[in-house]
C-alpha cells in the first residue's frame, strides 16, 4: 500500500460500500494509514477529520472535528481490511461495535445492537463476531489503562500544535 491506494468503506447495517474519494492519505506503511477527510453526509456540527487505520489491530481512530475547528470525540471504529493489490484498493468492513472517546475523558460504547443484529441476520459468521469482540476488547483495555494517547499519537504529530 502507498498514498496511491484507494480506500473503500464498506457497511454492514445499512449496507453500502462507499469509494472515499475525498480521503487524502497523508502517511502509510505496513501498520497504518493516516488520512485526513471531510464529512461524507455533512451534519450541523461535524465537519472533517482524520483517521488512522490500524492495519494489524482490527481498529480505525478518527478524530471529529467540528465547524469551529474544536474536537468534538475521537470515534474508533472495529473494522477489518482486505487488500487487494491488484487494484491497489483497501476495503474497510465496519463491524458495527464503536467506541466515543470524549474531550473529557468520558467513554461511550454503542451499537453493540447492531453487531448482534449483523450476526443474527448472518452478515457476519461466528470467527467475525468473535474478533470483533476480542478487537474492542483490546481496544478498551487500551482505554483504561490510559494508553488511548498512543492511538492518537499518529495523528497528533501531523498537526499544528494549536491544532491538537
């Protein structure tokens, strides 16, 4: 993968494969891509972004910002990756369960309905549920064991430091 690589995110529930063609990669190696975006469905308050996505870890970071340039949460998504290098493309699954990390330190787990509906409706098989478990799982640990500034490190050090 390269800065050339084009990205894809994929939905399970509503399903939908959309090409982020608005996704500028501004790092990439063998562990992550780094990216930087603006809102695909623009709402009142998001307006772009950055998200790192964890090659080997089963996770995407993404730092919300707002319409006056302030963090409003850092959004980790459980995903998996397949790559096809052929067409030099990543596809990005969102396994549904995500994690909101507020400014303040406030956690925020959702949509865990949504992964068991995935399951019951057989959009994902039992070795997918079970890794998307173990993945937020880890993920979480990384949480609360305060470790979550090393995820964000990636984008943190691409930005101005008035930005961070």
């Amino acid at each position: 993968m390269d800065k050339t690589t084009v990205l894809f995110r994929k939905r399970l529930i509503p399903e939908e494969c959309v090409r982020l063609d608005n996704d500028v990669i501004l790092r990439c190696d063998d562990n992550m891509i780094v990216t930087s975006w603006k809102a695909l469905h623009p709402k009142h308050d998001l307006s772009h972004g950055y998200s790192i996505y964890y090659l080997k870890r089963g996770i995407k970071v993404s730092r919300f910002i707002s319409h006056d340039e302030k963090l409003m949460y850092w959004y980790c998504d459980i995903v998996s990756y397949k790559y096809n290098e052929e067409e030099n493309s990543l596809l990005v699954t969102d396994l549904l369960a995500d994690v909101l990390v507020y400014p303040d330190g406030r956690l925020k787990v959702v949509d865990l309905d949504e992964l068991a509906e995935a399951f019951d409706k057989h959009l994902i098989d039992n070795e997918t549920l079970k890794n998307s478990l173990l993945d937020l799982n880890r993920l979480l640990e990384i949480i609360y064991s305060r470790q979550f500034s090393s995820l964000e490190r990636p984008i943190l050090d691409l930005l101005p430091v008035n930005d961070q």
